[in-house]
C-alpha cells in the first residue's frame, strides 16, 4: 500500500502490526480484560452470536454488550460454557438473548434473563405465515400472542421517550403481564405449530423470563443491541475468509472489542487504539 510519504507497507506487515498491538501482555490487551470486567459487573447484558471460521474449523462470535461497553469472543463450541466465561462467576445483572437452548442450561439457571420479545414476534409471525393456508381460530392465537409482545415494546418505547410517567409504566405493565395466562395456560391446541409456540414461551414464562423490564424499565425488552453489533462481524465474514489461526482470531476480537467500544462511548476509535500503542 502506498502512503503519502512514498512507504510501501504489505498486508503481512499489518497483519504482525496488529498482532503485536493486540499480543497477549499488551496495553491493548489489559484494555480488553478490563471492559470484560466491566461487561461482568454491568446491570444487564445483551448476549449473540454468529458463525466464524478459525482455519478449516467451524467456530462462533459471541458479543456481550452492556449499556456502553461490547466485548467479542471467538469460540469453536457454541455452548453455555461460553456464555457462562463471558458472563464470569458472579455475574448478578440480567442476561437479555433469544430462545436458543444454551440458555436454558442448569450452569445458568441462576442467572436472571430477559428474552427478547422481537424474537418472540417473529417466532409468532413465522407460525402465522404458516397457518395463513388454513385461516381460522389458530391464525388468530398466534396474532394475539404477537400483539402481547408489540404492547410490550411499545409501552417501554413509551416510558424511555418520556411519554409516560414510572408510575403509569408500572400500572400498564400489570395489565399487561396478566393478558398472556389466558393464552399461555390453557388446554393444548389442536395446531402443533400453535402448541409448540405455547410451549416454549410457556417455559420462559415460569422461568419468569418475559417481563424482567416491567420492573425495571432501564432493562431493554428486546436484543437488538447485540444484533447490531454483530451486523459488522457479518459483514467481515462476507468479504474475508474469517480468521485463519487462533492468534489471527483472538487480535481481531480484541481490536474490534476496543474500537466498537470507543464508538458506544463517542470516543474516536483511531485515539484510542494509538494511546493503546504505547
């Protein structure tokens, strides 16, 4: 690549650049363990992850992301395991993700969780583009069991944006919560679609699972966070052939965990990543 001055710099010359700014000892590398710390200790975490590859083997990106803080790791297994290292021991915030089944490991079952209610509208909205070839009593379950969760987000939506008041969200809330038993504990329905729907947000409704934000409105009801702070990782996988070594991974994390960190915080990533240099 050529530079203003005239200097010719390869890729492999960047590629060791990095690796020694981002080496095991490094300042960068203190910077990345302390906002691992930082995401342990936070109230809540968003959690997600995405498919990677580390030389011919199949690997995941998991991104745990606070209010202001986004930490990247690379993995080979996609299990609680991970979850539970990222999160640390004593995690005593609220874990905000999806339905997948790592969640629902014995090794987290002390941590509180919030599930994503967007997840759960396209879950009902998946099972009701099914059901469209058979319009009836089922299509109209899984569209009220969406509207639940709209009434959800929206009502947040409303609390943050100032709309309404702690003490209206809190009474709307309690309404709120009371409109999915009918729907939940009931007699199984005839639709399998419909039934394995109930099932599953019935589970995470015992877990108590569903309205963690109702009671604490700083507590975001959906994933959404995580999601787009995966979406660049995405966009790498498309255009790179991911990581080719462990070490190739693992700089690669610690640098976008610094950079999408400064950016969350309005810091200028490039500041940051110099005054890491040194």
């Amino acid at each position: 690549m050529d530079l203003l001055g005239g200097l010719q710099i390869t890729q492999s010359a960047i590629t060791q650049a990095a690796q020694r700014l981002a080496a095991d000892g490094s300042a960068l590398a203190a910077h990345v363990n302390a906002l691992q710390t930082q995401i342990q200790q936070a109230p809540y975490v968003h959690h997600d992850d995405t498919s990677w590859r580390i030389g011919a083997q199949n690997a995941w990106v998991g991104t745990f992301r606070s209010a202001d803080t986004v930490v990247f790791r690379a993995n080979l297994r996609h299990t609680n395991v991970e979850v539970r290292e990222g999160l640390g021991q004593n995690f005593a915030g609220v874990l905000i993700s999806d339905r997948f089944s790592s969640y629902d490991s014995r090794f987290l079952q002390d941590v509180r969780q919030q599930k994503c209610l967007a997840h759960l509208i396209r879950n009902a909205d998946e099972v009701a583009a099914v059901l469209q070839r058979q319009p009836g009593r089922g299509e109209l379950y899984v569209q009220r069991v969406a509207q639940v969760f709209r009434d959800g987000i929206r009502l947040h939506r409303e609390v943050t944006t100032g709309v309404c008041t702690r003490e209206e969200y809190a009474q709307q809330g309690e309404a709120l919560t009371l409109r999915p038993d009918a729907l939940l504990n009931r007699a199984p329905l005839k639709s399998q679609a419909n039934e394995r729907l109930r099932l599953g947000i019935l589970k995470q409704s015992v877990l108590d699972r569903l309205w963690r934000f109702l009671k604490d409105p700083d507590i975001p009801p959906t994933n959404n966070a995580a999601e787009r702070s995966l979406r660049t990782v995405v966009m790498a996988r498309k255009v790179s052939q991911c990581s080719k070594n462990a070490v190739g991974a693992q700089t690669y994390m610690r640098i976008k965990s610094t950079v999408e960190t400064a950016r969350l915080r309005g810091q200028d990533p490039v500041a940051v990543l110099t005054c890491l240099m040194h």
